[in-house]
C-alpha cells in the first residue's frame, strides 16, 4: 500500500496504492522534472485526469505524453478551510484549473485540456488570492514529495495575458 513511504507532502506520508501504477507514474515523472498526461493510443488526445478509458473515444489503449505545463488560467478557487489537519498552515490557498496551451479548443470550441493545482510563488508558498486571476498565465512547478516523487502545481509565468484578468473582488470586478 505504500511503496514510496519516504514520500511526504506537508508533513504527511504520501501513500500510492499498489494497484495504482499509473498515479505511481505519473508523480514519478513530476520527480524527473516532467509533467505528463494520458495519451489515448486511437484518437490521440490528451486527457485529465487519469484514468482507465478515453473520454472521447473510450479506447484503452494510452501511452504518457509529456505536456508543456503553461497556460492560461480558466478559473480558481480560494480554500479557507483545511481539508486536511496538514493543510492548517497553508490556508488560505488557492487553487487553479489551468487551460494548457495543447489542445485549446478540441473537441469542441469550448472544450481543452483542464487541469487543476495549488498556485504557487517562486518559493513554494501559496500565492495570495490577490495575485491569482482568470486569464493569468502560468507555468508548471513541481513540489519534491521525496524518494523520487513530486507533485506538479503552478507559479505564475511572466507573460501578458491573451485576454483581460478578471479577478473575484478585485480591480473594481465581482
Ligand atoms: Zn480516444
């Protein structure tokens, strides 16, 4: 139940399953550096989160691909209440989901590859809510889980944004 029992993220044990491989994989290649997603081996798209069928075409075949980890912010949220006894130290926090630049528009026009994660700064703490935004761009960042493991999250890039910010109760919005 826990082969990476020397992994922790925030003071906890982080515990894999046995018969999890792919979540395994996936926080094994953050360790490396990489930010991957499944690939569906028929239809050739990306898609998050893990899982065993294509969303799209429902084939089971997939092989990892390796992702760019920038884009744009498509919406966020601010947590003010720990999920988790080792989340009391970091709230408040936000987290985005996070529209990569791959596969923006497929397979609809109002569909793309979403993916969420704790908005980060340069040293890892939570970037306050006023930093965060719709349309801000960022980039993957890996926090190290240990024993080769890490977990993929973002900072914000520095780069203008495509569109305006818009942010909750900021700038005269909301
Ligand atoms: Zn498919």
């Amino acid at each position: 139940m826990t082969p990476h029992s020397g992994s922790q993220y925030l003071g906890a044990d982080v515990a894999v399953a046995s018969n999890d491989p792919e979540h395994l994989q996936f926080l094994e290649a953050a360790g490396r550096g990489e930010f991957v997603l499944q690939q569906c081996a028929e239809c050739e798209r990306l898609r998050y989160p893990i899982g065993n069928a294509c969303p799209f075409c429902m084939a089971l075949g997939w092989q990892w691909a390796a992702v760019s980890g920038r884009g744009t912010v498509y919406s966020y949220e601010v947590v003010t209440h720990p999920i988790h006894p080792s989340f009391r130290g970091l709230v408040p926090y936000v987290i985005v989901l996070v529209e990569l630049d791959e596969q923006r528009g497929v397979p609809g026009e109002h569909d793309a590859l979403r993916v969420l994660g704790l908005l980060v700064d340069a040293e890892g703490n939570p970037e306050p809510e006023e930093r965060a935004g719709i349309n801000v761009r960022v980039q993957v960042d890996f926090a190290d889980l240990g024993d080769g493991l890490a977990l993929p999250r973002f900072r914000l890039a520095d780069e203008p944004s495509e569109f305006p910010v818009w942010r909750y109760g900021y700038d005269g919005a909301g």
